[in-house]
C-alpha cells in the first residue's frame, strides 16, 4: 500500500486591499487584480467617477480610523454616507467597499465578504473596481472554505478580466481547483502560472508536488522534488517528501541519503525524528553513528528516555563492539521494562566482556522478571556463567533446566558432562 505523502496546501493569503477609484484603503487583503493582471490596453466603459469632498472627507477619515484600529467609529462614518440622502449611489458603493476592509481588519470575512458582494453587484462601481473586488472574493471565499463559491468568482474574473492574467492569478486558480480535487485542472493552472515566471516560486511548487503527489505519479514528481531541495535546501517538508518519493520508487539507498542531508543540517528536531534517523544508521551498519545520536539525544533531553530507545542505544553499542558502553542503557531499560529480555541482554553483553558474576546475576534476574522468548537458552547461558565461576553444582541445575527444551538440550547435556569429567578428574587428584 503506498504511503500518504501529506502536503500543506497554502491558500491564498490575506494581506494588500483591492484599490478604490480616487483612495486607496489600508491594507488587508492580499495583492489586487489589478496588481496581478497585466492590462494591453486601457479599460473600455464608463467614466471615471469623482468622489465629492463631503464624500471623500468622511472616507479618508474612516480610513484614518481604520488605521488607528478603531473600526467601530470607521464603520460609523462609512455608515453615514451609505444613509445619507446627498451621497450619489457611486458613493455608497465605494463606502460599502471601504467597509469590507474594515471588517477584514476586524478578523470579520464572513461580513467582508458579504460587503464585497454587495458593493460589486451594486452596479455603481467601475469595471476595473469591480474586477478587483470579484478577485478578492474568490480569495475570501477560498479562505474561509466556500469553495465553490470561491471557484464561480475566479471563473466570473477570468472571464471578464482584460488582457492576460499574471502568474499569480492562475496560482489562485489552482489552489480553488486542488481544495476541489480537481487535480486535472489545479495542475494545468499551476503550470501555467509556473510559466510565467523566470524563477519557480515555492507555494507554486509545492501546489504541483501536492497535485502529482495525491495522485500518486511518484516518478513525474521526483525530478520536482529534487530539484526543489537543490534550489530551497533548508526547507524540511521538500526533503521528507523527497525521501518518501524515493522510497516509493525502490531508491532505499537515496532516500538514506535524503535523510542524512536533513540529520546534518538540523532538521531533525523531535525525538521520533531523532530516533528513527538512529535507526536507520544502524539498519544501514554504521551503528556508532546511531549510538551517538542516541546517546546525546537522551543526554540532552532530546529523545525521550523511553525502554525502547534505551534498548536501541543498547543495540548500537552492542552492534559497535562497544559492550562496556552497552551495559548502562541496557540496564536502565532492564528496570523500567516489566519483562526480563533486557536483563538477558544485559547478561550476554557481561558475557561479551567476560563479566562472569555480572553476567549471572543479570540472567537470575531475567528468569525472575519472565517473560522471555525463550527461556531455556537464559539458563544455559546461566549455566555457562556460573561455570566459569566454578558454581559447578548451581551451574548442573541450570543445565538441566535447559535440557528441558529441545532446542537447547544437546548443548545443556555436553556442558553437564564436561563438569562432571572435570569433578571426577579432581577427585582423582
């Protein structure tokens, strides 16, 4: 089954205002249509309409307000033009649009929205005003999840935009597309705005990887992804999707690499991280390098002092040759488990390093704790320990114990039949 490549999708984000015919209001809302457009020839309509001074004080006092952040009394000014009998429809309509802003500025998009709406189906409002706004609606409804909504806006503007729309414009249309699954069309739009540009932009790249990667088209997004950690190498998710991909291909070795790269320059942060980065160094035989990374993760806090990661640290030392270094993660783990394999462990380590006493004392206490796989071979082991501590009696018992499984019985009996040759031989004197 492949594995779920998880990609953050960025939707579009809120941050410059859509521009007023005469002012320009603060900024909210993410760069304009007619910023992100590129115009052939001038628009073709109505005249350009004037505010009055009475119309165009009270706006850019709202505007001041909404600056100070005081949208209460921003909406209080707005308010009066759109009641006022002397204002002209054209400027209640740009006092309904400056309102949008201010709701946006109040975090309010369901009410920005619906100003925005308004004020560009009001009929009052320039073609180019009305262009604008209609794009910002489709970024405000994407925003706040009205998807389709979002898409008829984006369609609605393409339709009636002038000229050819810029990169950025169809970035926007692929992400409505992708939210939408429709991965046909995202992936058109998204290349088609990559096209426009001399230098790849990263959301743009990272929208085509989520494209190729949903579907599952693990080959067409390889060359993307590393080409995309080459050229934005600090950026983690490129590399963990690089790694996954090649994994999904058959490329163990490359995705060991990938991994490494992200192990050398800091990404790996949280103890799982950590952990499985020493894993695969001891999986890939270079176990003193996952002992290290174990050995300072647990010491700085890192990786957290769990039976499995002391287990593994245990392993890597015990992989490296390094049994004395073996014996106090094996031991901890030893205690904090509930079943004595790591006492067993920490026996074989002692009898590694010809610890005879130690090693006994650890198989006991591995016998005593259960929950062994395989017990029988604990008692021989036992067995071997005490007879090299010359406990011939206690040593024949262990033996004996071990003869009771099949497995073990030969090689229990051969030990009990060389102690007792070499008592009778004492004996003899």
């Amino acid at each position: 089954m492949h594995r779920h490549l998880a990609i953050i999708v960025t939707l579009a984000v809120l941050s410059q205002p859509a521009s007023l015919p005469v002012l320009a209001p603060l900024g909210f809302l993410e760069a304009t249509a007619q910023e992100t457009r590129q115009k052939k020839e001038k628009p073709k309509g109505r005249r350009s309409q004037v505010l009055s001074k009475r119309a165009y004080a009270k706006i850019e006092e709202a505007q001041q307000l909404l600056a100070d952040e005081d949208y209460a009394n921003a909406l209080v000014q707005l308010q009066q033009i759109r009641d006022g009998a002397k204002f002209t429809p054209y400027e209640k309509a740009v006092a309904l649009q400056t309102a949008g802003f201010v709701y946006a500025g109040q975090g309010d998009y369901v009410k920005t929205i619906a100003a925005f709406e308004e004020a560009a189906n009001s009929g009052d409002l320039p073609p180019r005003v009305v262009s604008d706004l209609v794009y910002n609606l489709a970024q405000l409804n994407l925003a706040e999840g009205r998807n389709a909504r979002a898409l008829d806006y984006m369609t609605r503007w393409f339709a009636e935009v002038e000229g050819e729309p810029t990169a950025g414009a169809y970035g926007l249309k692929a992400q409505i597309h992708l939210v939408m699954e429709d991965f046909t069309a995202a992936e058109q739009a998204v290349r088609k705005a990559l096209s426009k540009v001399e230098t790849p932009r990263q959301n743009w790249t990272r929208l085509l990887l989520s494209v190729l990667l949903q579907q599952e088209r693990y080959g067409e997004a390889r060359p993307i992804l590393e080409d995309a950690a080459l050229r934005w190498p600090g950026v983690k998710a490129f590399w963990q999707q690089l790694t996954a991909v090649y994994y999904e291909v058959g490329e163990e070795q490359l995705a060991f690499v990938a991994q490494q790269v992200m192990h050398r320059q800091n990404m790996l942060k949280t103890s799982k991280e950590l952990a499985g980065i020493a894993q695969l160094y001891l999986y890939h035989d270079i176990p003193i390098k996952a002992a290290n990374v174990l050995q300072t993760g647990l010491d700085d806090g890192r990786i957290e002092k769990t039976v499995k990661n002391y287990e593994l640290l245990a392993q890597s030392y015990m992989h490296a040759r390094e049994w004395d270094k073996a014996v106090a993660p094996l031991t901890l783990a030893a205690e904090k488990s509930d079943k004595g394999r790591f006492y067993e462990q920490l026996g074989q380590s002692y009898l590694q390093d010809e610890k005879w006493r130690d090693a006994e004392k650890a198989f006991v206490n591995a016998l005593n704790k259960g929950g062994l796989r395989d017990a029988a071979n604990t008692w021989l082991l036992l067995g071997i320990a005490r007879t090299r501590v010359e406990k011939w009696d206690a040593a024949i018992d262990a033996f004996r114990k071990a003869g009771d499984d099949d497995d073990t019985a030969k090689d229990a009996f051969r030990w009990i039949r060389s102690i007792e040759r070499r008592l009778a031989a004492q004996a003899r004197g």
